[in-house]
C-alpha cells in the first residue's frame, strides 16, 4: 500500500522530500532500493522513528493495521493533511482520537467508514459524532460541499475503500495489463 501511496502523492504534489517509516530497518531497506530509483526529483529519508518521520510533515499518509494510535494529536501542525487508510475493520485506528476533535473530516463512504474506518473508535468513544463529519469525498469531487477552507485547517481524508472504486478501476488495469502484454487472463465465475 506506500507504494501505491506514494506513487499516488507524486502525481498530485512536488515534494521537496518524502519520509518513511516502519518498526523494522530491513522493511525500510528494501523500500528504499525499490522506490528510491523511481523518483529522482525527491530523497526518501526512511526512519524507524514514527514521530520524527510525522512532525512537520504537510501531508500525511497512514497505511498501518494499527489496533490503537500511533500518531499523535500533538506531532500534527497546522494546514497538515492526513490519509487516513490504514483502518478498515472494527477496532482500528491509526489517529489519536482527540485529533480528529480538531479536524476537518472526510471519509470515501460514511456507513462504511463508521463501522470500520478511522473515525469507528473515536465515534463509539464519543469522540466525536457523525455530525462532525463534513462529508464524502464524492461530494468534494462533485461541489456539492467544500473541502479545506482555510490553510491553517487540518484535513483528514478516512478512506476504507469501496466497491465502486474497484469496480472503477479494475477495467482500467485490465487495459493497461492487455496493452503492456502482462498479466494472465482468468475466467471468473459468480454464484
């Protein structure tokens, strides 16, 4: 998932530098040599240290099975954006709870999100509510409501994936696969 991940910011932003992190050196190793080469206008600084790899950072981007928080409300500044995409099941979070109190959040799909997303803990903690959730992604995409209004808000995007995504997705790949003369073609069959 980083390298989706990462693959996916270098699309929407020049950045100056990228920081990892993992609990594991050797992780962090084979990261580095497999990305490092496909990116030459940035380094990536890998660290085994989370909150130094946090702090101060613009965007972000979480991608842990996290069972509890491991970034804290007080690494994140002002104007910072977070993915949130690591937590998909009941029980996950990545965020200190009290973080996402003093954030502007989205989420891709609200009645999946509140189950197994991001927000699930600090919702069933009282946390916060749904009405503190400003929106869908879709309706940022759309207009139908504004994301970041200010450059000092924190922003936080819950994502826990969705069929839709997929089902958007999965042909384009399909495509690219059949145009680069990669992949095997399999017949699947639904009951």
């Amino acid at each position: 998932m980083a390298e989706g991940a990462l693959a996916t910011c270098n699309e929407m932003f020049k950045w100056s530098q990228v920081r990892v992190w993992s609990r594991g050196q050797a992780t962090l190793d084979n990261f580095v040599r497999e990305q490092q080469r496909k990116y030459e206008s940035f380094e990536i600084k890998p660290s085994t240290n989370l909150e130094q790899t946090v702090r101060g950072a613009d965007v972000v981007v979480t991608v842990t099975p996290a069972r509890g928080p491991i970034v804290m409300a007080d690494w994140i500044r002002p104007g910072t954006h977070i993915a949130a995409v690591g937590a998909d099941k009941k029980g996950d979070q990545e965020l200190e709870g009290v973080l996402l109190t003093r954030a502007r959040i989205f989420v891709d799909d609200i009645r999946q999100c509140r189950t197994d997303g991001e927000i699930n803990v600090p919702l069933s903690e009282g946390l916060i509510t749904e009405a503190d959730i400003a929106g869908e992604i879709g309706e940022v995409i759309t207009g139908k409501k504004q994301g970041r209004t200010s450059d000092d808000e924190i922003t936080i995007f819950d994502s826990t994936g969705i069929a839709l995504q997929d089902s958007a997705t999965v042909p384009l790949e399909y495509e690219r696969a059949m145009t680069a003369g990669v992949g095997i073609e399999k017949k699947m069959i639904s009951t």
